[in-house]
C-alpha cells in the first residue's frame, strides 16, 4: 500500500471524531466514554502497547494545553465547560491525536 493511503487510513479515526463531536457535543460524558472506548479499542487493534503510554501523556499535555488557554491566559473558552474550563472528552482527543501522529509519523519515515 502506498503511504498516502495508509496515511489516510490513520486519519480516519480522527475524521470519524470530528463527525462524533458534531453529534454529540451537547452530552460531554457520553462523547468521553465514546472517546475513551474507541481509543482503547483502536490502540489494542493496533498491537502497540507502547501507545498507551502515549496516549495518557497525550491526555496530560493536552489538557494542560486547554486549561492553560481556558483559565491562564484566556485566549479560547467553551460553551459547556465540565472541567477547569474545558469539555471532559477534550484531553481525550489529544490523547489519541498523540497516537495518530506517532502512526503517522512512522509511515513517513518508512
């Protein structure tokens, strides 16, 4: 296969994520579990445990990032925050956007 094709395959998910939050971005808890399910699943398909450890210092950095735009520095806020300003399932997709990119960027380089 070729890497844009494969590239593209790990995109999906992210694409798939966007149309999830269009649908449910009013219920935050349900678009989290959404989330942590499919990052879960997605991961353990992937065979790569190491992706886990991406994935929480994912989370960690990402909300670090979205807390420190919401309450430090107050350049973004959000309509329905849950917590420290931020929707639950937002640290989530960084998370898995971590594991994306690492994917991604394996891809590239081979």
């Amino acid at each position: 296969m070729s890497k844009v094709f494969n590239v593209f395959i790990e995109t999906l998910p992210i694409l798939f994520g966007i149309l999830l939050s269009y649908l449910f971005w009013q219920n935050s808890l349900l678009l989290f579990m959404i989330y942590i399910v499919l990052s879960v699943v997605l991961i353990l398909w992937h065979r790569d445990n190491s992706e886990f450890v991406i994935f929480i210092y994912g989370i960690i950095i990402g909300g670090l990032v979205e807390v420190i735009g919401t309450q430090v520095s107050g350049y973004q806020s959000f309509i329905e925050p849950d917590f420290l300003g931020i929707p639950i399932w937002l640290p989530v997709v960084w998370g898995y956007g971590f594991v994306a990119m690492k994917r991604i960027g394996i891809i590239l380089k081979n």
